[in-house]
C-alpha cells in the first residue's frame, strides 16, 4: 500500500512540476492565496486554493472512486487513488493547455479564462483526493445525492457545472452559451 501511496504522490508532484514547465504561474498574479474566491468572471477565477469549480473536483473524486472500484476492484484502495490522481493530474496538464483554455474561451461562458495557477490546479487534485476517500466511505446514495446536490447549487448560482462544462467544451450548445452569459 506504501508503493501506490508513494505512486500518488509522485503523480500529483510530477502534475505540479509539468505545469510550473510549462509557463504556468504559480499563484494568483494578484501576489496574494485567498482560500475561497468567489467570482466566477473575474482575474481571481482559478487563481485560488478553492472557487465555485472545487465542486466539481470533488466529484471527480466519486467518479474516479467509482471507476477505481469497477476496474481495480482487488487492488489496494491506494492504488485506486493512484489511478485517480493520474487521470486528475493529466486533465489538470490538458486543462491548462493552449488548445483547451481557447476552447473554454470560444466555445463556454469563460471568455477570460487563462488557466489555472498551479496552486489552484494543486489544489483541484487535493479536492478530488477528499471526493475519492469520501465516495470510499460514505454509502452511494448519500454520495450520489452530494453529486446532484454540488451540480445543482453551482448551476443555481453562477450558471455552470461539471455536466455543462463538459458539455460545452464536447458540444457547445448556443441556447446554453446564452444561458450561462445571463443574456
């Protein structure tokens, strides 16, 4: 169990390292961490160590549980979480990639999305660790009712949410766009 914890970590390093390679800033060009920002069409967007997308990471976690206990299921829950954190970081490196930060920007309501800082990308994979060990603990109802209830507040509030995202970055859908853009 050692080995996979140590692979999970490696993984989440190794996240870190690619993007700091690769240009990304690592905190907010504000000179300053604030735990939560609440802006979702702001500089500080993705910035910190948690705003409105930190939801959505959790559910990854479930997600990536889930997966984990479909695929892995006699392996060591840490090597299940060493599958998590790299499925999480390789989106985190792709998420932060001029080809996807231009689709946020073309084809979603994030027209002044730069990426995340490598703080806030850090921390969304910190997040999904907490969504894989509660998804292990808790029972899959009370999971799954965390999941709508997460996707249902943030698309309440600021208009978006892991099924939009997605969505929109695969098929942007207009009536959607406009939704989102409060118009």
């Amino acid at each position: 169990m050692r080995r996979w914890l140590g692979a999970a970590i490696v993984l989440f390093l190794l996240q870190i390292a690619v993007l700091y390679a690769v240009g990304r800033i690592p905190i907010c060009e504000c000179g300053y961490v604030k735990f939560w920002e609440g802006g979702v069409n702001t500089g500080g967007n993705s910035q910190h160590l948690s705003d409105w997308y930190t939801p959505s990471h959790i559910i990854h976690g479930f997600l990536f549980y889930g997966l984990g206990w479909l695929v892995l299921r006699r392996a060591p829950i840490t090597a299940r979480l060493s599958l998590a954190v790299l499925i999480e970081a390789a989106w985190e490196i792709l998420e932060n990639s001029p080809i996807i930060i231009d689709r946020y920007r073309t084809a979603t309501m994030a027209l002044g999305y730069t990426g995340d800082s490598i703080i806030n990308s850090a921390m969304d994979t910190v997040f999904m660790a907490l969504g894989f060990f509660a998804g292990s603990r808790l029972p899959i109802w009370l999971t799954v009712a965390i999941a709508i209830f997460f996707e249902l507040l943030t698309g309440y509030i600021i208009r978006d949410n892991l099924t939009l995202n997605v969505l929109m970055l695969i098929w942007p859908v207009d009536a959607i766009r406009t939704w989102q853009g409060g118009l």
